[in-house]
C-alpha cells in the first residue's frame, strides 16, 4: 500500500465495502469491526488533514497526541484548536506516551506517569482520554500486558494479541493492509497509521522528512513575528527560505 492520500482513502473504502464497522477501544462492538489508530508523532496538522479526510468519508478513529515532545506543542492556541477540530469531526484524543520521558522501573510507576499525563490532556481539552498507546514501546511495555484503572492500553493483549494488528511504523508495512482485509480472514481489526507519511503524491521517506524540516524553519520565522516586532527590517523571509 502507498502512502499517498488516495491509497488511504481506498483503504476506508475496502473496510466499508467489506461492512466493517469503525469503532473506539471502549466500544462493544461484537460485530465485524475494525479500530483505526494514528499515532500523532511530528505534526497535528497531518493529523487534522486526516480527520477531516476520515469524517468525509463517515469514518471515526483515535489520535495518540504526545504531551512530551519537542515537535508541537499542545498548550499553544493553534495547537488547542486543531485539537478540537479533530474532536469536533467524530473522531476521539487519546493519549501518546513517551516512556523514556521518566526513569521508569515499575508497572506502578509507570501507571503513575500515565495517568499524570491522561489527567493533563483530557484538563487541557475538556475532553475524555480514555486511551493510551507507548511512543515506541519498550519490551517492558509489550511484555507486562499492562492494566491501567481509568485508561484502556493500546498494546494490551485484547487489541495487540487477539485482533489483527498492522502498522505502518516508520513508513513500512510489515503486512499489507489491504491484503489482510481482503483475505476474510480477520473479524477484529488494528490498524495504526501515523499521519505524517501521507501525502498527495508517493514520495520517498527522505524526502517527506527533508520537506519537514525545511517548513520548520519558515514557521520558527512565522513564529517570531508574531512575537517580535519589525522582524522584517532585522531579518527578512526570503533570507532564510532553504
């Protein structure tokens, strides 16, 4: 499967076409069913062009946002509001964990961390986290089978062992999704995507990521502007477009 926003769409059409139904981890659904998940590690404004791509198509699904990471911050006004944009669509926040943000060497404290972190989001939001998934899981994390008492864990045995779970984890399918829906093998689906490698045309990771970083330098000047008056007669844009 590409990564290219057509390919994504074919994706939520094969899983209709099929009659599944879409669902979050609290749902009971009993029947064919498949959970979409989005791990949001470099950019919310994929992940709101992905929401708003999946609510066209009368599809919901669960954005992992990170509270400890140096790429977005949530506590900014933009941030905020592409947010609740994506709450607003159907689709539901869940809570992306980066264990090596803490020294963690016990399940107690890494439920003690967790729920630190959920309670900040779902204050942050005025929204219910009920979720979390590990930003690249340690094998602690995998091979505890780890209980939360307010969360549901992504990588617990029911979602991670007894579902069909594919992922897309640094922009490689180790099973093709499309070949696992089509086999009629599976009633329960996982399927994690992370937004960032979408795009309109198939391009190749390097340059997905050098595109990244070259936007950031032009969004750092968009930032100090707004923050710095006259910037222009100090620095101008067109001196530090790469």
């Amino acid at each position: 499967m590409e990564f290219t926003i057509d390919a994504y769409v074919n994706l939520l059409e094969l899983l209709k076409e099929r009659e599944f139904s879409f669902c979050f981890y609290e749902d009971e659904c009993d029947q064919k069913s498949v959970i979409l998940r989005h791990d949001v590690d470099f950019s919310i404004d994929k992940a709101l062009e992905i929401a708003k791509i999946e609510s066209r198509n009368g599809v919901k699904s669960t954005y992992f946002i990170l509270l400890s990471t140096n790429f977005y911050n949530v506590f900014s006004k933009q941030s905020y509001e592409k947010l609740h944009q994506i709450i607003d669509l159907g689709h539901e926040i869940g809570l992306h964990f980066d264990e090596t943000r803490y020294e963690i060497t016990t399940i107690g404290e890494m439920k003690q961390y967790v729920e630190k972190e959920a309670a900040i989001l779902e204050n942050l939001l005025n929204t219910k986290v009920r979720v979390v998934s590990m930003h690249r899981p340690s094998k602690f994390t995998l091979n505890n089978d780890i209980q939360f008492d307010q969360l549901i864990n992504s990588y617990s045995k029911k979602y991670f062992k007894e579902m069909k779970y594919v992922s897309d984890s640094r922009m490689h399918w180790r099973e093709d999704p499309m070949e696992a829906i089509e086999s009629n093998q599976y009633e329960k689906l996982h399927i994690l995507t992370h937004p960032f490698w979408y795009s309109t045309e198939n391009e190749a990771m390097d340059v997905k990521l050098l595109e990244f970083m070259k936007n950031a330098v032009t969004e750092r000047f968009d930032f100090i502007n707004d923050n710095f008056r006259d910037l222009e007669q100090v620095i101008s844009r067109k001196e530090i477009v790469i």
